[in-house]
C-alpha cells in the first residue's frame, strides 16, 4: 500500500472511529438538523455566491459509450447496464477496458477554472456500482478492477483546490453491482429491490464510503441520487444526513439524501426531508423561490454519461442564458461534461466551457454573489441584484438589444445614481430617464456581446417597483397568466414547474382567484381558459355583476393541461378591473388553472 493509500487508510480509521462513536441509530432523538438558521447560512453562504458549477459524469458507461453488442443503445449514456438489460456478471468485465491514460485532472480543474465554475461535482459511484476512488470495501473500484489501478478523484481534488474551486462528488444510493440489491425484475436493474436482512450492510457500506471520500477528498458537497428505491426511507436519510454533518459538520447535502423530491422539478415537497437544496433537473423553475435553496442540473448534449453518437449539442448561446436566468431567480447552475473513457472531455464540451469563461470574464461581476431578480419578468432578458451599505446594484441582462437603444427598466422608481456598461472598463456614464413606466436607460447602438450584455444600475436603498399589473392587450384580447394572479386563502396558491406554472392547491371552494387588468376598450369577450383536472368540478368567471360559470374539463392529470372555451363574457368599464375565478362549492373538485384569456369579438 503506498504512503498515500496510507494515509487515506488512517484517516479513514479516525473518521471511522468518530463515526462508530456516533452509534449510526443514535439513542438520542433523531433530530438530523438541529442548526440554526444563522448556522446554515454561514454553511451555505460559499455555495449561494458561487452560482455556477461543473458536473462530471465519468465511469465504466463511458466505455461502450451508448454502443452495446455493435447496435446503439438509446437512452442516457450511464444507463446502459439498464437500458442494454446486461447483467452484472457481463457489465463488470468493463472494468477490465476502462485505463483513462489521458486523464489530466490539472487540465480538468484549469479548464472548469477558465470557464468560471466554483466548485466541481464528479461521479464518485453512479447506479452501476463502480467507485472512481479508493475504497477499502470494494474491489469493484479504479485502483483494483482496472488496468489504470489509481485513484480517480483525489488528483483531481487536489487539483480543484489549487484552482480555488471546491470539490464536490455525486453518490448514488441505488447500486446495481453490490450483492445486497437486486433487480426488480429480469427486464431491469431499476429500481433495485433490498435482499431480505442486507439494509444494514449496505447502509454500512455507504457510510463506509462517505468516510472514504472524506478522507481522500475532503469534499464540500456529497450529491446525493437514486434516492427513489423503496426500500430507502425518509428515516434512513435523515439518520445519513445526521450522520454526514456529525462527520464534517460544513459539509453541504443536496435534497436526493431525502424523499422529498418532487420528480424532475427536483424541489423538496413541503414536509421534513432531509437535505440543503432542491434539484430540478434538465430544466429551471419558472420563477424564483424566495428563501428556497436549488440548482439546475443540465446537460450540455442529451446525455450525463459519455455517448459516440450523442451530437445534439446546446449552443454557447444557451448555456449563457440558461445561467443568466437562473441566476436571475436565486438558483446554481451545475453544468454536465461526460468525459470518455480515455479520459478525455469531449471537445464540444471544451469549446462551451471555454465561451462561457469568456464571457464570465467580463460578466462574472453579474453572477457571483447575486440575488434573485426583483422584477416578476422583463421582455428583453434578465436582471440580478446586489445589496451592499445600503444600495443596491441591479445588472440588467440584455439578450434583445432595443434597436431604438432605449431600454425599459419596467416600475422601476428608484432614481439611477449611476448607470453604465459592465463591459465598459472606463464605467462611461449612460443617460437615464424616469418615466411613468420606469426607467428609461439609453443605450448605443451595438451590444457589447451579441448573447447577453450587462447594464449596471445603481440605486440608493432597496428598490421599489410598481407592481405592473396585466394590461389589455393593443388588439384587445387580455392573456392572464397564473403568475400574474393574486390568489385568496390559505392553500390556494401559484405553483411553479414545468409541469405546473398555475395555480393549485384549490382545495377549498371557498378560496378564489383574480387578477387585475388595465382595460382601454371594454365590450364582449369570448372567454378560455386552461385547466387541468383529474375530476371535473363547476367554477365561475366573474367581472363586476356579470358571471359566466363552466365546468371543468377532465384531463386526466394535474399537469396535463386543456384550453377550454367558457363562452362569452361582457366587460363593461374600462380601468383597473378585477377578473376573478371562483369555485362553484356544490360538487367542487379541485382542478389547476394556468392561464385565462379574453378575445375581444
Ligand atoms: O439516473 C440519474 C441520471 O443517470 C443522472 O445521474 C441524473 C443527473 O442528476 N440523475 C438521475 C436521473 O434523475
């Protein structure tokens, strides 16, 4: 054993003793988060500023490379084993083929250096059950099942940290290779099936692990996933969570330790689930959410793990604005790379990473250590904030240039003490106007960068914005949107997520909906709606003493939305008007609402 084996050995022992110290089912009350929330602020503080991370997904799927007995294998590169149906005992002969000698993990840690990331999240084991690192409790890992026989990860910490970036892995609590799991059935390795009597050995051997990567890599984030298993339950994880920080007290926990996660919108349902922050996945909230911990996991192609024929790359130009707008709402981005099995990242991938460096170079000011946006949505592209001595800086992120190069900060009512262009070194001053609709901002005639330019604007105190409600529409017709509404109750409210962006939790008939809405030209409308229900209750459209009452349509889940005609609808005043949508409480059944619109005929 070398000295650095060693050395990860003892230090893995005292971890260990420490651990074992720690009876894992405590005696004392499972109480797996008793920090304050000033304490976890002060944990999650680095995290929150750093906006932007690297995901790596590297293992023995990056060998057949979405190929499996000369015919192409769809479906994600890391599933293969699953997608494929192959058996353990021919999947692990991969390991035989898998010698990365091209590995360079101070190439890796300056390229995620040069693109901007803060912090670095690697596959240290993923569903197939292979370990990149060192472990004392398994063969099945870089140094003893492969021809390359060293430890993945800590060159690469170590590289991390000469680069100030921290170093984070991914761990997968479902494992298709370890003997205590089995397939469901023999069409699948997903989800496993605990054998009777063996929680408690793998349950060890995870904690095992956890020890290791400490050890070795003395990560700063443990990425938790394949939480789905039943036979994994919330009182395991947060047992794993209290476990964890007993271990390193500051170490940051996503939401897959826990059952919490709703599906791919990846946010932690209300309740007490273990974990940090939520993780939607392949995709970004509509909005942000106040007070809410998360980050978007994205590929840069289709796939995590590496596939020869995965091609479908996103532009530069995406990936700029998929940043920008989640920073805008408050949330990280964590960035796929899939390297192959040679150990190299792809160079699609390299190219990507290097024009986001490129332009977090002149930008990074916009990102780092932001908060969320303080406008509901701005036509032209994005806005994040800082707060500091009582002023606040507002980065607007222009991805349309106004071609009349006045660009509306809408509501907005602080007076500009100072505005300019981030890319601009001398800080020239722009002319500014306060308007009745905001903020007037005048602008040259060229973006500085035709993805995304920043504007800086800097205002005494918190910034005030009139709240801009919903206008009618030039030709008439009036789009009202669920993000826009002002919601009457206790649990009805607006839901955010792909599949839901409405308004939900219309559990009580006696709670009610409305919105707003500037009307200039008042007349006969025909009025829709979109709804989505799984049992079809009656609900009202009612606009001063006019009401129009419709039923909803059954679509058959709440995220399956239907455009329905309601019928026709008179409006009679123009002004500030209230359009409210009210349950019809005999026979009510709930039903989400994502938008309304109102056609002038
Ligand atoms: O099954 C995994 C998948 O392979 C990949 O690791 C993603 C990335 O977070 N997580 C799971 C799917 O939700």
């Amino acid at each position: 054993m070398n000295s650095r084996r060693l050395a990860c050995g003892i230090m893995t022992l005292l971890l260990g003793w420490l651990a074992l110290a720690t009876p894992l089912r405590a005696a004392e009350p499972a109480s797996w988060n008793p920090e304050t929330a000033e304490q976890r602020d002060a944990r999650m503080k680095w995290w929150r500023d750093a906006r932007f991370g690297l995901f790596i997904h590297w293992g023995l799927y990056a060998v057949p490379a979405g190929h499996w007995q000369g015919k192409p294998i769809g479906g994600i590169g890391e599933w293969i084993m699953n997608s494929a149906n192959i058996p353990v005992a021919e999947y692990e002969p991969l390991a035989k083929q898998f010698n990365p000698v091209a590995y360079d993990p101070a190439g890796w840690a300056r390229l995620a250096k040069q693109a901007g990331v803060k912090y670095l999240v690697i596959t240290s084991k993923h569903h197939e059950g292979f370990c990149l690192f060192d472990s004392q409790a398994t063969d099945y890992d870089a140094v003893d099942a492969t021809p390359y026989g060293k430890c993945l990860l800590k060159p690469l910490a170590d590289e991390c940290r000469k680069q100030g970036i921290k170093f984070c892995v991914y761990y997968s609590i479902m494992d298709w290779h370890h003997p205590a799991q089995t397939r469901p059935h023999e069409r699948s390795h997903n989800p496993t099936k605990m054998l009777p009597g063996r929680k408690a050995e793998y349950m060890d051997y995870m904690k095992q692990h956890f020890r290791e990567l400490l050890a070795c890599c003395d990560v700063e984030v443990l990425w938790f996933d394949g939480e789905w298993c039943d036979w994994y339950t919330e009182e395991d994880a947060r047992e794993v969570y209290a476990y964890l920080r007993k271990l390193k007290p500051q170490l940051i926990i996503n939401n897959r330790v826990g059952k919490g996660r709703q599906g791919m919108e990846g946010l932690t349902r209300s309740g007490d689930h273990a974990g940090d922050f939520g993780t939607p996945e392949q995709q970004i909230p509509a909005t942000g959410l106040p007070g809410v911990d998360w980050e978007s996991c994205m590929t840069m192609n289709d796939t995590w793990g590496f596939k020869r024929d995965d091609h479908n790359w996103k532009s530069s130009q995406t990936l700029i604005r998929n940043l920008v707008d989640i920073a805008s709402k408050g949330g990280n981005y964590l960035l796929n790379v899939g390297p192959t099995a040679a150990g190299e990242i792809p160079q699609p991938s390299v190219e990507r990473l290097e024009a986001i460096g490129q332009w977090m170079q002149v930008n990074g000011e916009a990102i780092y250590q932001t908060a969320a946006s303080p406008f509901k949505s701005l036509a032209w592209g994005r806005c994040t904030k800082k707060s500091a001595d009582g002023n606040t800086t507002l980065y607007l992120h222009v991805f349309q240039w106004p071609t009349d190069g006045q660009l509306l900060v809408p509501g907005l009512k602080n007076p500009v003490a100072k505005a300019y262009l981030l890319a601009d070194a001398d800080q020239r001053p722009l002319d500014t106007e306060a308007v009745e609709a905001g903020v007037r901002v005048k602008l040259p005639a060229n973006a500085p960068d035709p993805i995304c330019s920043v504007v800086v604007l800097k205002v005494a105190g918190d910034v005030e914005i009139a709240a801009a409600i919903p206008a009618q529409q030039a030709d008439g017709a009036i789009q009202l949107v669920a993000s826009d509404a002002v919601c009457h109750g206790q649990q009805i409210r607006y839901e955010t997520g792909p599949q839901r962006n409405c308004i939900g939790f219309w559990l009580n008939p006696s709670e009610w909906v409305e919105w707003k809405v500037k009307i200039n030209e008042p007349g006969e409308f025909a009025v829709s709606a979109e709804v989505a229900a799984t049992a079809s209750g009656s609900f009202q459209v009612v606009v001063g003493d006019r009401t129009l009452t419709a039923q909803a349509p059954l679509t058959g889940d709440y995220g399956r939305f239907q455009t329905v005609d309601l019928g026709r609808l008179k409006i009679a005043q123009s002004g500030t008007v209230s359009i409210a949508v009210r349950a019809v409480a005999d026979g009510w059944q709930p039903f989400n609402l994502r938008a309304l619109a109102c056609v002038p005929q």
